[in-house]
C-alpha cells in the first residue's frame, strides 16, 4: 500500500469522511455522524466483498446476516480510502432521483 495519498474511512451509506484515522480502534457502537450509519458493520470492513461466499473474503468468519448493522466479528478491519468517489455524492443522486418524481 502506497503512502502517496492519504487513508480516511468513508460512510458506506452517505459516502462522506468519518472522524476515524485509518488504524484507529472502531468501537462497536460507532455511527457516522452525517447519517447516523454504523461503522463497525460489514459494509465497513475490508473483507466484505458481495461475490464471496458469505459476502466476506475471511473463510473462518462466523455468518453475519445484517451486512449493514454493527455485529461483534472480531476479524472486522476497516477499510480505508485513498481518493473520493468521482461523480456526484450519494445524497446528490437521490435528490435527482426524487426531483424525477415530482409534479
């Protein structure tokens, strides 16, 4: 891993930076104080990969069925992030969407 860019954690949910340094203990209760999103949860960790069996890359990871609720695997890392997303937020896209729908 390269040490040419920043590492931050970003929320899963609502894309934006946590006040979290990559290293940094998670506690099992922490929210994302944008949107209230929890940070110790699958979503977060560096194994979670939706094609892996279980949806973790950890073949000894107990089954976590909430991918998106804080749970006490002991395996979970945090996933760090190098650069931001390019292209509008996620908050950006939904409020598009929405405004498809209105009269």
């Amino acid at each position: 891993m390269s040490n040419d860019h920043p590492q931050y954690l970003q929320c899963w949910r609502c894309f934006k930076d946590l006040p979290l340094e990559v290293g940094e203990r998670v506690m099992l209760h922490e929210e994302c104080p944008s949107c209230g999103a929890g940070v110790h949860c699958c979503k977060m960790c560096e194994y979670y990969d939706t094609t892996a069996y279980n949806e973790c890359h950890e073949p000894i990871a107990e089954r976590v069925v909430h991918k998106d609720k804080a749970n006490f695997c002991d395996l979970f890392s945090p996933k760090a992030h190098h650069e931001k997303p390019k292209g509008p937020s996620r908050e950006e896209q939904l409020k598009a969407a929405a405004a498809l729908f209105k009269d």
